[in-house]
C-alpha cells in the first residue's frame, strides 16, 4: 500500500500558481475565479489579484 503524503504550498506559491493559470482556485475563499484583461478577480470574495508595474502581485480586498 502506498503511503498518502500530505502537499502543502506557501501563499506566495498559490498566488504565483493562479497569476500562471495553473489554479483556478481563490486562496482566499476557494472558490473558481475569473481571469479578466486586468487580472484575476473572485466573484464570491470579491477578491482582485494585478500583476503590477514591476511584475509584482497585488492583492486588493474589500470587506463586506
């Protein structure tokens, strides 16, 4: 029998992961995203994640 190993990945990975399109997963609420032209938005969370100037992610929340 083989043996189950448990993967964990660090936020900065996800988010590299989801900005590559390998994801489609939220990190912040796990549900499916949208890749619009400016980004990559959560319509559940309302979460906005922009690559920026200096191809640096940028996370934009909102409380609601």
């Amino acid at each position: 029998m083989s043996e189950i190993v448990q993967l964990n990945s660090t936020l900065d990975q996800e988010l590299l992961a989801l900005m590559r399109g390998a994801s489609l997963e939220c990190p912040v609420c796990g549900e499916f995203v949208l890749h619009v032209r400016s980004g990559i938005h959560c319509p559940e969370c309302a979460a906005a994640f922009q690559a920026g100037a200096e191809s640096r992610l940028q996370l934009g929340l909102q409380a609601g």
